[in-house]
C-alpha cells in the first residue's frame, strides 16, 4: 500500500481521496455529486430506473392478477 501512496503522492484527486472515508460525513454528498456528472454515468442511472419501475409495473400488475383471483402471473414471477 506504501508504493502506491507513494506513486500517487503529487496527485490532486489522490489528495481529495484520502479524505473520503467513512469518518469523513461529507463522503456521502462528495461521491454523490462526483458520480452524478458525465454522460456514462448518466445513462447508467436511466437504465437502473428504467429497470426499477419496469420491474415494479410487472409485479404490481401480477400483484392485482393475484387478489382478483388470477394465479397465472404469479407462477412466473420467481426468483432465480
């Protein structure tokens, strides 16, 4: 771990990242703003949500089916 400190020691952003730890209760806004910029990370959020609410539609749409009696939609929605 000492030669990497080493390698890195003129470096701006290992500077700022030697802050960043879980004492530190800023860590959580600073990552948090540092992973919102960009266009990759940008379009890997809206793939997650896309997923998410997708995935939410499909089992409350199943979950409605069940309690009006329709067990079909449950039988496929497993975990596997």
């Amino acid at each position: 771990m000492d030669d990497l400190q080493d390698a890195s020691a003129d470096s701006a952003k290992a500077q700022v990242t030697k802050s960043l730890n879980l004492m530190n209760p800023a860590t959580k806004w600073i990552m948090k703003t540092q992973n919102m910029t960009g266009k990759t990370v940008i379009g890997i959020t809206a793939v997650g949500e896309k997923i998410y609410f997708n995935m939410s539609f499909l089992w409350n749409e199943a979950i409605q089916e069940f309690k009006k009696g329709n067990n079909t939609p449950m039988k496929y929605m497993k975990f596997t």
